[in-house]
C-alpha cells in the first residue's frame, strides 16, 4: 500500500512539475512571443509595456497573497477576473500538489529506485510516458481549436467565461491562441522528458546479487 501511494505521488509530482515548469518558462520567454508574434502591432503598445502587464497578471495567477488583478493598460470585465480567478486557483493547486508529492517522489526513489526495485515498475512508467504522445495524437488529428475548445469545457464546465470578449477584455489580444499552442508544445517536451527519464531510471535500478 505504501509503495502504491509512492508511486501515485510520483506521477502526481512528474505531472505537476511538468505543469508547473510550462507555466514559469512561458512567463520567461514571454518577451520572445511578443516578437515572434508581432503584438505590439496588435495592441500598438511597446514590448516593454505588453511585458510589465504580462507580468501583472501572472504574479496575481501564481502568487497566493496576490489577490487583485488589476493591469495598467488592459481593463477586465468582471467576467474575466472571474475567469482568471479560477486559472489562479488551478495554478496553486498545482503548487500544491508538486510540494505534497515531492516526500513521495523522494521516498520512492530512495525506498525502490535506489534499493534496485525499479524495474517491477516499469511498465507503470512506460504508459505515463506513453501519456502524452498518445494525447498529442488526438489533438493533432481534431486539430488545436477543438483541442483547445475541449480542453477548456473539461477544466471549466458548465462556464463560458474563458470566451473572452476583446471589447471587453483586451488583454485577450495579448495572449493569442499561438501562445497557448506554444504553452501546450512546451507542457507535453516538459512532461515526455521528465516521464521518460523516470522510465529509465526504472530500467536502470536493478538489484545486485551476489
């Protein structure tokens, strides 16, 4: 039984990191898609100033003492806070499910992988590895607009307020559904590296014997 909590903890924790990894090297090279995808001719503002306004909102969605949304240069509707709001809830949940399975990542790695055990749970880690080409195949066959459209109906449902309105909600013009394809590619390299590497670690952890 403890050994089943280990390994539901790693893949939690490889899931998380994945996510968690995706949302902080997004927020890093976010002045690299300002170029890439010509937004300050969308929104006819400097990159500096489309920069300082990214960074508004993704402190509020990733600091949990941050609790105003409120961007200089980009007013919200109150049914875009209300959507932010849920993304912010969604971001420390998976702060929080990285820092609870992380004494479970740790124990499985020093109580299995590293006592020689890891090959029993090989297959476990090939299909988490599996994961990810398997989900990427299905959005490339619906194509990244339904993907996407899913996607949002499945952590969101019964709620429309992620259709933004740009009259409304003009920060929308400054996060394009390139940048989310982008976030998405990003997620599933993260997560295949970090699904991968766990695999071979349980390949490679086998028992001596004398």
């Amino acid at each position: 039984m403890r050994t089943k909590l280990q390994i539901i903890g790693t893949i939690l924790f490889v899931l998380s990191a994945a996510v968690l990894g995706t949302i902080y090297l997004a927020w890093l090279v976010y002045p690299l898609e300002i170029s890439f995808l010509g937004l300050e001719k969308v929104v006819y503002m400097k990159a500096s100033d489309i920069s300082y306004n990214f960074n508004i909102l993704m402190n509020y969605l990733t600091n949990p003492f941050a609790s105003v949304l409120d961007m200089p240069n980009f007013r919200s509707s109150a049914a875009g806070l209300k959507h932010f709001r849920d993304v912010k809830y969604l971001f420390h949940f998976a702060q929080f499910a990285f820092l609870i399975s992380l004494p479970a990542f740790i124990f499985f790695v020093k109580q299995v992988l590293n006592m020689g055990y890891g090959q029993i749970y090989r297959r476990v880690f090939t299909w988490v590895a599996l994961a990810p080409v398997l989900i990427g195949l299905v959005g490339v066959l619906i194509g990244f607009d339904t993907f996407f459209v899913l996607f949002h109906k499945v952590l969101f449902p019964g709620d429309s307020t992620w259709l933004f309105d740009p009259a409304k909600d003009p920060v929308i013009y400054i996060l394009p559904q390139d940048f989310f394809l982008h976030c998405f590619i990003l997620f599933f390299v993260l997560y295949e590296l970090f699904s991968l590497a766990m695999l071979a670690w349980t390949v490679k952890s086998t028992r001596k014997t004398n």
